[in-house]
C-alpha cells in the first residue's frame, strides 16, 4: 500500500501537470494493439486479448466487483485477473465491445474486425470516474456575547439533499450565547444542512491522517475533539452521529480537514462577521482488513472562543475504491 501511496501522490502531480498543457492529450482507453495468426486456434473461432493497463486493479484484484462488458449488445461479466488479461473467443466478425468496473468511466468501442484464426491484442485503460459524495450533517453553531440578529447562507459545492429549518436564501434570526439560533418563533439547537457533490482521487491526500480500529473511535473521537476544542455537547453531537456508523469497521482512514479547505464542500458566510468561524469535516473510508496504510499524523486547528465565533462540523464517509488512482504506465 505504500507504493500505492507514492505512486498516488507522483500520478496526481503528473496528471495536475499534463492537464495544464491543453496541447497533451489522453491516452486511449480503448486501443487495438496487434492483430496475429493463431495456429492454436480451430473451427473457425478468433480470440481477443485485453490487456488491462490499471496497476492498482490488478493490485486489488481480488476485492474488487466483476467487470461488466459486453459484445455486440450481449452482456459478460468477468473477475478482474492478477494478471490484467482477459482473453474471449469469438467467431470471425466484426464486434463493438462495452467494458465497466465501478468507480471509472465506462469504455466504448468502435466497431472491430478479426478473422478467423486470429488473435486481436487490445489494451484497456480506464479513466477513473467522478463520486458522488455525501456532505454528511454539516451543522452550524452560532455564538454571538449576546443576543443578536444573523444572517447564515452556505452555498453547497453541488446541491442540497436537506435543511432544517428550511433554507429560504439563507437562515435569518436571532443566535442566542448557548449556540441556539430563533427563526420564525422556534428555536434550533443548531443549524443543519446536507448535500451532495463530486469528489475524486486528486482530492485526497492519504500520506496524512489516521488509521483506526472500529472499537477504538469513540476514544479517537474524544481525544482529537477535545484537542481541537470542540465543547461536551458539540463532542457528543459529532460521535453520537458518526461513532454508530464507523464502530463496525475492522479498521478505516479518517482525515479532517478545517477552515478555507472546507471550501471544497460549501462555501458559508455569516453576516454580521464572526472574529472566527471554526470548521472541521471528517473524511473517512472503511479500509479492507489486510490493507496496511501508514498516514503522517496531522496537525489540528483549535477553536477560539472568545467574541462572537461560530462553528461548523460535517464529513464523509468515502468508498475506499476512490483511493485507487488512474495508472500512468
């Protein structure tokens, strides 16, 4: 796994670097490579060889989901081979193939001949595919010295799935020194919101964060909250909703990230301003017993508390397929 890591962090610094050059373009994901007499080959059958390029789906190919293909409009599905090569027998033709493995883009292919006899070389690379990502209970506390009249608007980097109370162009009422906040005559504990959008390999950094049993996060919980200065009550919102989900794991990646790197999920203003606004997302993944991942520990931010300061927590939870990262051999 941590030659994954390396070759991760080397193909997203690559990859960042070809696509600034708009005159590099894509390799093929779909690329006949050679066509040879067969002398194996009988009864007028052909055969193709497809040569799967991406190293990490070799890597994992024992835990990862059947390849789904098909040929000329007839669907197969396929175990993903150690060695990356999938050979089908065919008669004499012409053939359109289809190929899909979850979390990358789907290959197409034009229409090609093979004669009998014959067996067809072709290379398949897939392009890794955007995830949708849930923004799992981001919620807003507001903690003005007294009682004051604000303006919360979050601008989600995809959509609303949910608010509550409704979202009308942003939340307006009174916030109360508890972290309550009035609206229309009820009172909140807090604000929340939820929503989706894209997220890709590029957008992790696996070489910092955590591995964690699942019997040991609500002591992990505990001890990086207090550290980043998080209240009982905030504490005990965050475990109550996440603890559940991420006790039953063998072992898992957790990642948080604070402040302006929030942005990547939702853009939130406050009016009157804040002297600070103190945001922490938990990303975090279910790990396959097996995988060894050594990740930097990171460096916290802290809350401070003092004037009028509010504070936003949320997370996701990823697949750990989103840790494969497109192959650039």
């Amino acid at each position: 796994m941590q030659r994954l890591l390396i070759l991760l962090i080397s193909i997203i610094a690559s990859t960042n670097t070809l696509l600034a050059d708009e005159g590099i373009k894509r390799l093929p994901s779909f690329l006949v490579v050679s066509s040879e007499k067969d002398p194996s080959l009988r009864n007028g059958k052909a055969v193709f060889e497809f040569e799967i390029l991406n190293g990490e789906l070799k890597q994992y190919a024992d835990q990862l989901s059947p390849v789904q293909g098909s040929c000329n409009g007839e669907a197969f599905n396929f175990a993903m081979p150690k060695n990356g090569i999938y050979t089908k027998e065919v008669l004499e033709g012409k053939y359109i193939f289809q190929f899909y493995t979850d979390g990358y883009y789907e290959i197409y292919s034009d229409s090609v001949s093979i004669k009998q006899g014959y067996r067809t070389k072709v290379q398949l690379r897939f392009d890794y595919a955007d995830m949708e990502i849930i923004s799992d209970k981001p919620v807003i506390y507001l903690y003005p010295t007294a009682n004051l009249e604000v303006t919360t608007t979050v601008k989600p980097n995809g959509k609303f799935l949910f608010t509550y109370p409704t979202y009308e162009n942003g939340w307006k009422g009174t916030a109360h020194p508890d972290g309550s906040i009035t609206i229309a005559d009820k009172n909140y504990p807090y604000l929340f919101w939820e929503g989706s959008h894209k997220m890709t390999a590029a957008d992790m950094d696996l070489t910092k964060g955590y591995m964690v049993k699942g019997d040991s996060i609500t002591a992990f919980l505990e001890r990086n909250l207090t550290q980043m200065g998080l209240n009982d009550r905030e504490m005990t919102d965050f475990i109550t909703y996440w603890g559940p989900r991420m006790a039953g794991n063998g072992q898992q990646f957790v990642q948080f990230i604070f402040n302006d790197e929030c942005n990547r999920f939702a853009d939130l203003s406050i009016s009157p301003a804040p002297a600070q606004i103190f945001r922490v997302y938990m990303i975090w993944a279910p790990v396959p017993d097996g995988v060894v991942m050594m990740p930097q520990p990171q460096e916290f931010k802290t809350v401070k508390r003092d004037q009028f300061y509010a504070i936003e927590w949320g997370g996701s939870e990823v697949k750990f397929e989103l840790f494969y990262c497109k192959t650039n051999d």
